[in-house]
C-alpha cells in the first residue's frame, strides 16, 4: 500500500498500453500472392507445423513439400511452387538409407504423372539437401538451443547454412528431437527459428507436443482421408488426400 500510494498513474509504463486502440489503427499485413513459397498456401519465411492423428505418411509428406520446393513442382500436384531454391531436410531418426529409400520411391511414383521429374532433378540436384543425425556422422547434436534457451553450435551451423545458401525451406523431422525435454519455455525455440531466414516446417512427432507446436502461421493436420489446414492468413480448409503406393496426392483441392 505504501509503495503504491508513492506512484504516479502516468509514470505506470502498464498504463501507457491501455486498451487496444494500437492493435485497432494497426493494419493485418497479409503476405502478397507472389510472396508466397507455395502458392495460396505457404508463405515465404513462415513456420509451418505437420502434426497427424496416427495417420502413417507425414515425413513422406513432409518430403514431397522438400521436393516440390527443391525441383519447382506443384505441391500434392495443385499448388504452385512460387519460389524455388534450396530445401535443407534435417531427419533426426531416419538413417540416410532409410530417407534413400523414401526419396527413391516418391521419385518412381511421382515421376508417373511429372514425365520430366528426372530430368528436373538432375538439373537440381543441390537444391534439395537431407541429412540424417541418427546415423551420427556428424558429430552435431540435433539440440537447436539448451535448457537455458541459448542457441547451441547446431543452431549457429543452421543458420550460416540457410544464411550462405539462401534457402527456401527447412524441415526438422520430428522437431521435438531438436530441444531439450525438459526446456522451461518453448517460446525460445520459436524465437530462433524465426531468425532463420526461410520459411520453417515442423513435423510433430509426439502428440503430447502438439498444442505446444500449434502457435505458427499454418498448421496442417493429416487426418485420414485429408489434410486439414489452418492459416492465420487464409483460414480454415479441408484438402482431401489419398495415399497411393507411397506417394500422396490430392483428391480435392483448392477452394
């Protein structure tokens, strides 16, 4: 009461924020239709969460969004790639032969409906950069940033990396292996992946983990005949899915 009575209401920097005339007069800037990575669905340097609900596929998923950046192909073959260039796919449990094998098998059934898809990749072939800490190589630990938040080596390594090369787009595969379990606040981790410049997918492993994910710019959800998509820019929609052998496409699309 006594430390209270001593203050002035004007000199209360909480009070120089009151009520939301600011957030009112401020304008929603929406990304531009060529500021777009994939069109009408991802924005340049946006994070991007991939969660599902027992639904087997989302790193396949998450690899024919890699490619379709990579080699400039229409995403799940509706959306336009607006902004090609170099993907980096950081897997954390798949060993190199493994994510071989999946990269080898979209690329056959893929190749089936986009006859020049070879030709596209020999033209690219560093454009689409996937390295695999499981198989420990590296001598990197996946960690982005330690229990105190403080970016790590990896992170530095990230950054230089997308910084150098100018990518268009990191996958992190499953993102919860790329913090410290026990990591106070998850908002540091947000903080620096903002600081890349690229746009930022994050493939949810661990359903526990996924409200803590769902604070990004598109959510996409795979369910088991769609995916769902959330987008603080273009809203709520349903795209159907189908899963045929290995590869997904899309059944219904664009609104």
């Amino acid at each position: 009461m006594t430390i209270a009575s001593n203050l002035k209401i004007e000199e209360n920097p909480f009070a120089a924020k009151l009520g939301i005339k600011a957030w009112q007069e401020r304008e929603f800037i929406k990304p531009k239709p060529e500021e777009y990575l994939v069109e009408d669905f991802i924005p340049a340097n946006a994070l991007v969460s991939l969660q599902t609900n027992n639904v087997y596929g989302k790193t396949t998923l998450a690899m024919q969004l890699a490619m379709s950046v990579a080699f400039d192909l229409p995403f799940l073959e509706q959306f336009r790639c607006l902004q090609s260039g170099r993907v980096l796919y950081i897997n954390a449990r798949d060993t190199d032969e493994d994510c071989h094998r999946r990269f080898k098998r979209l690329t056959r059934e893929w190749s089936k409906s986009v006859p020049e898809l070879g030709e596209r990749v020999d033209q690219n072939l560093d454009n689409f950069s996937h390295i695999s800490l499981f198989d420990e190589c590296y001598g990197v630990s996946p960690h982005l940033i330690d229990i105190s938040g403080s970016m790590t080596k990896t992170y530095a390594y990230l950054h230089q990396f997308s910084s150098y090369f100018k990518c268009k787009l990191i996958v992190l595969d499953p993102v919860e292996d790329f913090f410290p379990d026990n990591l106070k606040n998850i908002s540091e981790l947000y903080l620096k992946l903002r600081q890349l410049p690229a746009a930022v997918l994050l493939v949810v492993g661990d359903r526990n983990r996924y409200d803590a994910f769902n604070k990004v710019e598109v959510s996409m959800s795979l369910l088991e005949n769609g995916l769902r998509v959330q987008s603080d820019y273009l809203g709520h929609r349903d795209i159907g899915l189908s899963m045929g052998a290995g590869i997904w496409f899309a059944t219904t699309g664009r609104p």
